[in-house]
C-alpha cells in the first residue's frame, strides 16, 4: 500500500524564513523542514495498481507556471481548540485553480472526492494544550509575515510513510507547470 498526497516543494530560502517562526509556542510539535510543503490533496493509501494509476493520470494535467507568496499565519480549526498552527498564502486562486485540476483529474479516474473545503496553508506546527492567549501573542506579533514571492513550476507526488519517529516523504513523481 501507498498513502500518498501531491504538494508543491517550498524553496529553500522559504522554509528558513519559516523556521524562523518554529518557537515560544508552548504545546507546539513544530514540523521538520524537509516536511514544509504546500499540499494540493491529500490521496490515502491505495494499492501499487491504483498507485501507477495515480502517477500517469497525474501526468496528463496542464496548467501554467505561477507567483505564489507565503502571507499570514492562523490556525485550525477556527472557534475551537486549536490543534494546527498554519502559514497562509496568496494569491489563491491560482493554488485552489490547479488543486481543483488534480481532484477532478483523480474523481476521473475513480477515486473518492476530497470530502473537506481545501484551505491552502503550511503547516509549521501541532499543538497540545496550547494557551489560547500565548498563541494570540505569537499571531498578533507576527501578524505581518509576508516572504517574497516564488515561481512554483512543477508539482510532486509523494508517498509518506508513518513511523514511530514521524512522517517520511518520498518524491514519486514530479510534473512540470507550463511557462506562462
């Protein structure tokens, strides 16, 4: 079996600038660096068959080349306890455009839609018992986080693998965005 999710990779600089946020959140397991990506969807575990399925099909979607910029930061869920510390980006539409390419791509080929609104976000941490005032102080200090824009020209699938030390991503395959 393979649990698997598309994403897009931050660039290096990206993911530095995020791990300058990683602290003085009491409660937060915050994510390792190699583990900060952009999911477009999250697939679940499926077999080798489907799984080569999922990696051809992925290849026939065309979408162009885009600016995407880290802006903002939340968490989830809203109105209740938080469990997930969040960077947000922008612009959306261009994110929510070639996500909704890979749901209808994957429905097309028989796979469950995704049954949860897609929220694009970057996920710096988990939170356990986190006071809801230190994690207002941490927002409201660094509600201004902004990182300068990237080109995002290609898309990866991964597979990931749970272990008693977390999460390990592999890159399965990679599909390149068309220039604009």
């Amino acid at each position: 079996m393979y649990r698997l999710f598309v994403a897009i990779d931050l660039p290096s600089d990206i993911i530095a600038r995020l791990q300058g946020l990683c602290g003085g959140v009491p409660g937060a397991r915050w994510v390792q660096p190699e583990q900060m990506h952009l999911t477009l969807r999250f697939i679940g575990e499926v077999d080798g068959g489907i799984f080569q399925d999922i990696k051809e099909g992925l290849g026939s979607i065309k979408a162009p080349a885009f600016s995407l910029q880290v802006k903002g930061l939340g968490f989830f869920p809203p109105r209740k306890t938080p469990r997930v510390l969040w960077a947000g980006i922008a612009p959306v539409e261009q994110v929510s455009g070639l996500r909704n390419r890979i749901e209808n791509r994957l429905i097309g080929m028989g796979l469950e839609p995704e049954g949860r609104k897609y929220s694009p976000h970057i996920t710096l941490a988990r939170l356990h018992d986190t006071p809801l005032a230190r994690l207002g102080r941490f927002l409201a200090g660094n509600s201004l986080f902004a990182t300068e824009p990237f080109l995002v020209s290609e898309v990866h699938l991964y597979s990931s693998q749970l272990t008693a030390k977390g999460a390990f991503h592999t890159i399965e395959a990679s599909y390149s965005l068309q220039a604009g």
